[in-house]
C-alpha cells in the first residue's frame, strides 16, 4: 500500500512486471493450445469428439480475451473516440505461438481498436463454439451460479463488461439483462447466506469462480 500511498508506481516494478507477464503466459499457453487443434483434427476425431474439443477451443479463446481484457484495463488509456485511434494506444498483440529470445520479434503496441476487436471476436468464436456444445450436452456444464467452467453465460458476462468498458451501453444492458432475467443468479437476500459470500466464498451471485484446489500451484495475481 506504500507505492500507491507515495504515489511511486513506475513502469519497471516488480508487481506491475508480474501482472504483465503473467498475462501474457497465459496468452501463449493459448496460443500453443489454439497451434495444435488442426493437428489433433487431421488425426480423424469423431463428431462427439470434435464436438467435444471445440468446446476447448472456445475456452481457449475466452481466457485469452479474458486476458487481452484484463492488460487493455490496467495498461491502455480510457476506450474513448480521441483514444480509439491512436497507433500506439492498444496492446502488443500475439495471436501465433513462436517463442523467441529476440524481442525485437515481437510486435510492438497496436491500436486500441485493435486490442478491442481481438477481445470482441474471441469472445464471439467462443460463444459459437461454447454453445454449439451445450445444444447436445447441457448436462456436462451446467448453467448454474458459482461455475467452474467456462459456459456461456460466463461468456456472455464477459462480454457485457467489455462493452460497458467501450461505452457500448445498449450492449452492456442487453446481455447483462439476459443473464438477470435466466433467474439463475438470484441476488442474495438473507443476511447469514450474504456472509458466506466472503467468509465461505459460496453464493448466487458469482457466475463464475476459477476453481483453485491443492492440486493447483497459484500465485497472487491469479495464474494457475
């Protein structure tokens, strides 16, 4: 609390090289994972099969808008029609796993518009390939509170709270009202069950809740 007390948050601290490279691990993990699906798919799958991996594949492509997300919050300026198209206002994009020691082979920042559209159409091939999954097997993932998966209405709360971040309020308020009125995520009335929200971390409210166990190696920003 000291560094936002004195106000000396730079750019080469510890904790804000973290969060970026944390991010952008979990973006090339994705990215190998997205590199090897046409492989998997020339091996012959069965339609359940391919069904089934698909589904993945969506996963994939969330938490990578997810964590495109997460950098565009904390390192970009406000999504504002001055800001939108400014050259270097986005984010470094990386959408090919090609590892390399040269930096210099790295892309630089993109535009913001850029960094946003990336967001807005991995969310949407998610969506596609998430729903397509739960139109046979709505059992498997259940759309329930407190998910440990990534289903389409964890999906579709992400996309909501992108579009509130681009001023899209038309957007923001359609998809948000959709997950309201599935009456699946009643807002908590009794005073004892809102305690365990925190004391117990269990309740309505939360669509979604990365599932952490003994098995998991975690760490303060939130990787697995």
């Amino acid at each position: 609390l000291n560094i936002l007390y004195n106000g000396s948050i730079t750019p080469g601290l510890e904790l804000v090289n973290d969060i970026w490279a944390t991010d952008y691990a979990v973006i090339a993990q994705v990215n190998y994972y997205l590199s090897k699906v046409d492989e998997l798919k020339a091996t012959g799958l069965t339609q359940v099969e391919e069904l089934e991996l698909n589904r993945y594949v969506g996963e994939a492509l969330f938490t990578r808008a997810f964590s495109y997300f997460d950098l565009a919050q904390r390192f970009c300026d406000a999504y504002t029609a001055e800001n939108i198209g400014k050259e270097y206002g986005g984010l470094p994009l990386v959408t090919k796993y090609n590892p390399t020691d040269n930096n210099s082979e790295y892309p630089g920042r993109s535009s913001m518009e850029a960094t946003y559209k990336l967001i807005l159409d991995d969310l949407d091939k998610a969506m596609g390939y998430v729903l397509a999954y739960e139109a046979k097997d709505s059992e498997t993932y259940p759309l329930q509170y407190m998910s440990s998966w990534i289903n389409s209405d964890v999906i579709k709360a992400l996309q909501a709270r992108v579009a509130l971040m681009m001023n899209d309020y038309s957007t923001a308020f359609k998809k948000s009202e959709e997950l309201i009125n599935s009456n699946r995520y009643p807002l908590m009335s009794d005073e004892a069950y809102f305690a365990s929200l925190w004391s117990n971390d269990n309740g309505t409210e939360a669509i979604w809740r990365v599932t952490m166990s003994i098995n998991y190696l975690g760490n303060a920003t939130g990787s697995i």
